[in-house]
C-alpha cells in the first residue's frame, strides 16, 4: 500500500486549515477544530499516564542510573499480576545494580533511594 506525501495526508491538511483559517482567519468552526487538534495533545500531557521516575541511584564515582518507568502499569494491571510498586521498585534496583557491576566488577556500588 502506497503511503501518502507528508504534505497531502488527512491529518496535515486539517491541522493547516485550521491554523491558517481559524487562528489567523475569521472562521470560528476553523478556530473549534484548532482548539481540538491542539487541545488534545495539551490535554493527554496533563491529565494523562506520565513517565513514573522509580530512582536515580549513584554508581560508582560520577556514574548515576536513572530508573524511569515509561509506560506504568494501571492499578488494575499490577493488582492482575500481583506487584506491589515496592516490589517492582526493588526488582528494578536489583537489575540496575547487577548491570552496573557486570560492567565494573571491581567498582564499589552504593545504592541511596530518595
């Protein structure tokens, strides 16, 4: 299946009409689909699932690993499966530290949780 030009995909032709015909021309139905198109986007980054930090642990000397969930799981899914957020933390750190002396065998490694 051929795959449409950038410049001629649905999406595209929307979001530039409604930049050019409503924030910058006088069609309010243009400036509601704006407020939609963009809006949406807004809305997902505040009110949606975000990135959950688990840690930032120091390895080594100016070595840190930083631990970041990217897509966390629903309350649903952990109580399915049965991980608690502590068990899950620790399992993390435990796989952190475990890369970080497979690279460094001789390196003492402290973890310190926040």
């Amino acid at each position: 299946m051929a795959v449409l030009p950038y410049a001629l995909r649905p999406s595209v032709i929307i979001r530039r009409k409604a930049i050019r015909q409503g924030l910058l021309g006088p069609s309010l139905f243009w400036k509601v689909i704006a407020s939609w198109v963009f809006g949406k986007t807004t809305i997902k980054k505040f009110f949606g699932k975000n990135d959950e930090p688990l840690g930032t642990w120091k390895v080594g000397s100016n070595n840190f690993v930083n631990v970041i969930n990217a897509k966390p799981a629903t309350k649903k899914q952990r109580k399915a499966s049965g991980i608690t957020s502590k068990a899950a933390k620790a399992a993390i750190v435990a796989a952190a530290v475990a890369d970080a002396k497979a690279k460094n065998p001789g390196a003492k490694i402290v973890v310190k949780s926040k």
